[in-house]
C-alpha cells in the first residue's frame, strides 16, 4: 500500500510571506498526486491535481504544486499567504490501475499570522 | 446542485447503540466513499461503492456496513457503536472509479461514542 507523508504537522507563517507544504509519497509505480484544503468545520475541496505533462501545477487560491519523480515529492507553495489561507492541507495520492484507492497523508495545519 | 450532502452533523451514542449516518450526491456520480478523521491519522478509507448495488471494503470497514440501492444514496451503518469509531466521518463521490478524478465531499458528520 502507498505511504503518504507530510513531515509538517503545524506550520505558522506570517501574513503576506510564502509558505511551502511538504509531501512525499512512497510508490515506485505511476501516480495521481493532489491536495486537498480544509477549512473549518468543512468537508475538503481540491486545491489542485497532477495527473501528467507539466511537473508544475496551478490550481485555486494563488497556490501551484511541483511533482518531483526522483525525489517523491509534491510540495504545495504560495508566494504570499492570507489571512483567509488558514487551513487543514491535505496530499493524497491514487495509483495509475489502481481504481479511485486514495492514499492520504495526516496533513499539516497551516495557520496565518497577522 | 447540492452536491454532497451528509446527515446529522453531530450525533452522541452510547456503547452497543447503533445507528445510520446518511449520504446523497446530486451529481449522478458513480463512486461514492466513506472516510473517517481521526486526529494525525488523516482519512482513512471505511467503504466504497463504484455503482448501486456494488460495494467494497476499505482500510477501515470492521464495525461498519453499507449498501447502494441507488446512484444518489450511499447510508453508512454503525452495527454497536463503540468508543473507538468516536470520529469525524466524511462521505465522498467522483464522476467514475478513476484515481484522476477529483473527490467531492460531504461537510461531514462528527459522531461522539460514549
């Protein structure tokens, strides 16, 4: 079974600085990579996708994605976080062939300071 | 459209009751699911169903039943609930069992087993 891995449990960053979430995945077949956001007392909605082609992934709210095959890794950033960015963060990862199995991480908390 | 919905939103049980958290999704998608959250766990995957009247386990299925008489619902069973299934359980469908396709979920359903 796929092991995801988010290292940041918390993180805290200043309004208006960047942030970078970490992701690291554990399969060596081809995967589907996405993060999901949290808000409170909500269900999750997508940020964004990698399914193929550009390793660089736009998606809503200002935030891109790049997916690093050597390294594993889908590492969410933001050039300039806000107040309202406050969330849960969530990495999931799906095995091409493998049917709608999702994997999720434990996610990391990201809170914005004033 | 309402999307994903989920019913109740809080519920208090006590050991060995049971009881039905319900799901409906207007989308007319194929695949629904069953997460439940637990804290540094991230969501961990109860039962899917990839058509009405097709159903699987998932990760987490012991203490759990469902059934999919119909594309819109999806009722997760709690058989004699116990403290361990205390949890956020969350509902979830996509367009087809495809792990390309984007996961919608239910605002979820936040059970306290006493």
């Amino acid at each position: 079974a796929q092991s995801v891995t988010q290292l940041d449990s918390q993180v805290p960053v200043f309004e208006e600085a960047p942030v970078e979430l970490r992701c690291n995945y554990s399969s060596s077949v081809s995967v589907y990579l996405f993060w999901y956001v949290q808000y409170p007392n909500q269900g999750l909605q997508l940020l964004l996708k990698y399914l193929s082609g550009s390793t660089l992934v736009k998606g809503i709210n200002g935030f891109e994605a790049e997916f690093n095959k050597s390294q594993t890794s889908f590492h969410l950033r933001k050039p300039s976080v806000h107040i309202s960015d406050t969330a849960e963060y969530f990495c999931a990862v799906s095995e091409a062939g493998g049917g709608n199995q999702f994997y999720f991480g434990t996610g990391t908390s990201l809170t914005v300071i004033p | 459209n309402a999307g994903v919905t989920q019913t109740p939103k809080f519920q208090v049980l006590k050991t060995g009751q049971s009881m039905t958290l319900q799901c409906a999704q207007d989308m007319n998608h194929e695949y629904m699911s069953w997460y439940r959250q637990d804290p540094g766990m991230g969501l961990r995957l109860i039962h899917y169903s990839v058509g009405a009247g097709i159903t699987d386990q998932g990760e987490v299925p012991n203490g759990y039943n469902v059934s999919r008489s119909t594309t819109e619902d999806f009722p997760l069973r709690l058989l004699s609930a116990a403290p361990s299934q205390t949890s956020v359980y969350f509902c979830a469908s996509s367009p087809r069992d495809r792990g390309t396709e984007t996961q919608y979920f239910g605002p979820g359903t936040r059970l306290l087993v006493l």
